[in-house]
C-alpha cells in the first residue's frame, strides 16, 4: 500500500502562522493525511555569532527546536487523531518548503510571517512558494467565516484547460470531502474593438463570448463531474475581470482555487495575475494549483 504523502506546512512561531496551523489539521483530518510542520532556519550559517544556551547548543537552534515543537503541541489540540511529524531544516523558509513540496501533497502557508516588511499584504515565503512549487499550495488568509469553512461552499476560477485541469481535479476532490457545494466560476470579457449597436444582428462575431465560455466550462469540468458524480456543481459564466469577479466572489466561499503554469526549465516566479490577486486580496484561503505544460 502506497504511503499518503502529508501536508507540509510552514511554521515559523509568528502570530500569521497560527491559523494555518489550525486550518491544515482540520484539512488533514478531512482528506485523512499526515501532518509534516516545517521550519527553515539558517541558524548554522551565523552559530559563530549566536549566543550559546549551554555548552553546545545555540540560541537560534533552541528557537528553531521550540517553534516546530510548539507547533505540534497547537495541532496534537487541534485534533489528537492527526499524525504529525516535525523538521526543521538548514535553509531559508521558502527553499525549506519548496523541498518538502517534491514529497507532498500540498504546501500550506500563512499569509505573513516573521519577515519585516508588515505591510506586505502577502509575506515573500508565501508568494515565492505559490510562484515556484510544484504541487498545490494553500495559502491561509480571510476573514473568521472563510477560515473556519461556513459557507460550505468552495470557488473554482476556471481558467483554459492548459492551466487549469489539474484545478479543476483538485477542486473536485475538496468539494467532495467536504461535503459543500462547488462553484465553477469562467469570466469573459467583450473586446473592446467590438462593440454591439442597434442594428447589429444577435448571431454576428463577437456576440457569443458568454456563450463560448460556458462551452469552455463544460469542456474543463467534464471529467470530474464523471468522476466525482456526488459533488454538486454550480456553473456560472460572468462578463468582467477574472480577478474582480474572483476577489468578490471569495466572500462567500471557505477556498478559492486557481491553476498555475509551470514551464519546465523556468525559474524565478511563474504566477499569473489571476492567482497574484487573489493571493493579496481574497476573503478565503486560497489554493494555487499547478499545471506543468
């Protein structure tokens, strides 16, 4: 029997990362998977400097030590049934992640960390693992009804099928555990070259936008609504910005989801505007799931 792979989710002991903490057990819990609580620390590169607790172990190592083990004392609470396992590892926070990521199911995060820059809507771990991970990450933000799952009711931003099928799979399989209902979500926009007058007949080009972006829905949701035929399935097609639709929308839904490229050989930050929005903006936790093309 093949061994489930865990949630990782980054710790780092500050205030943001407490509630993924709390949300990842819950969604270990929902889906049945270990829970892995990650450090990064680059304690080792300064031990000549850091001040000693004892003979042989410094300040630094002992804060590392404390926080992951704080963290798993907040989630054995949580829910004692989860199985959680703790590291800490030699790195920066987001490198620590990104490898952990090559052995996970998905990647969680809180929305800020310790880092100095407090008026970062979005830490720069958080951004730079949705922009480089491949595999899913959650990244935990909203208001109280969104982080505690009350809406029962989950966003799918359906984008094309090249960056979105492997979203759309993993939706499929939150709304299902869940138990909630899933809204499928493809926004159009009406060129702005083309503009509709009184005497323009309802069939002539550029009329159908809506039209074809619900036959792009369907094409995209087929075969998971065949393979998860209990997930019931709102559809809607809605003229206007992806991300102003997605950000609004996000009030009303306990996770936003979103595809992500990722082209093999490419390196720096590879997120789209879709995704970078909602990643700052959104009333919900938001997952970015990734599509190798």
């Amino acid at each position: 029997m093949m061994m489930e792979l865990p949630l990782v989710v980054g710790v780092d002991g500050s205030d943001g990362s407490l509630p993924a903490i709390d949300w990842a057990v819950d969604e270990a819990a929902r889906h049945g998977l270990p829970l892995r609580l990650v450090h990064g620390s680059l304690w080792e590169r300064y031990e000549g400097l850091a001040p000693k607790v004892g003979p042989d172990r410094p300040a630094a190592q002992v804060m590392a030590d404390h926080i992951v083990a704080s963290a798993a004392e907040r989630a054995g609470r949580r829910n004692p049934d989860v199985k959680v396992s703790t590291d800490v590892h030699l790195a920066d926070a987001a490198d620590a992640l990104l490898h952990e990521g090559n052995n996970a199911t998905a990647l969680i995060t809180g929305v800020r960390g310790r880092g100095p820059l407090k008026g970062l809507l979005l830490g720069s771990v958080g951004l730079a693992v949705a922009a480089r991970a491949h595999c899913p990450v959650i990244v935990v933000r909203g208001d109280r009804a969104g982080l505690a799952g009350t809406h029962e009711r989950i966003l799918l931003g359906a984008g094309e099928p090249d960056t979105s099928e492997e979203a759309a799979r993993f939706a499929f399989r939150e709304a299902e555990a869940r138990g909630c209902v899933l809204d499928v979500v493809r926004t159009w926009r009406r060129p702005a070259y083309r503009t509709a007058g009184p005497d323009t007949p309802a069939d002539a080009p550029g009329q159908d936008h809506g039209k074809e972006a619900g036959t792009g829905l369907d094409e995209l949701v087929r075969d998971a609504v065949a393979d998860h035929p209990g997930v019931r399935v709102r559809r809607a097609t809605v003229e206007g910005p992806a991300r102003e639709v997605l950000v609004h929308r996000s009030a009303a839904a306990d996770l936003v989801i979103v595809g992500a490229r990722r082209r093999q050989g490419h390196f720096g930050l590879q997120l789209g505007r879709v995704a970078h929005t909602l990643l700052h903006h959104a009333q919900c936790p938001v997952a970015v799931v990734p599509q190798r093309v």
